[in-house]
C-alpha cells in the first residue's frame, strides 16, 4: 500500500510541483477569459497574452525555486 501511496505521490508531483505556479497560472487564463467573454477583448490579443503571462510566471518561479 506503502507503494501505491509514494506512486501516486510522484505522478501528482510531476504535474503540480510549484502550487504557486499552477495557481498564478490558472487565475491569469481565468482573467484573460473574462476579458475576452465580459469586456470583448479580441481572442487573438488574449492567446497572444497567455504566452509572455505564463512566460513571465515560469520565469517568477524558477527565480523562487533555489531559495526553498
């Protein structure tokens, strides 16, 4: 059972190593969502604003990463 528990604890830290990360990113696309569906931002101009916005969160969080 011990196994099982420390498989799945490693497939699950593969996919959400850094909460924060996976937080920041989830809230920028629910805000970039918004914009296209509640204030009629073109959704070209809202993919184009996912790159350098996870771009900008990956490079945040491997700036945190050596000090933990």
């Amino acid at each position: 059972m011990k196994l099982l528990q420390q498989i799945w604890h490693e497939l699950i830290g593969m996919f959400i190593d850094d909460g924060a990360l996976a937080a920041q990113v989830a809230i920028m696309v629910a805000a970039i969502t918004a914009a296209v569906k509640l204030a009629g931002v073109p959704p070209l101009w809202a993919a184009a604003a996912l790159v350098p916005g996870c771009l900008a969160i990956l490079a945040a969080s491997i700036q945190r990463a050596p000090r933990k």
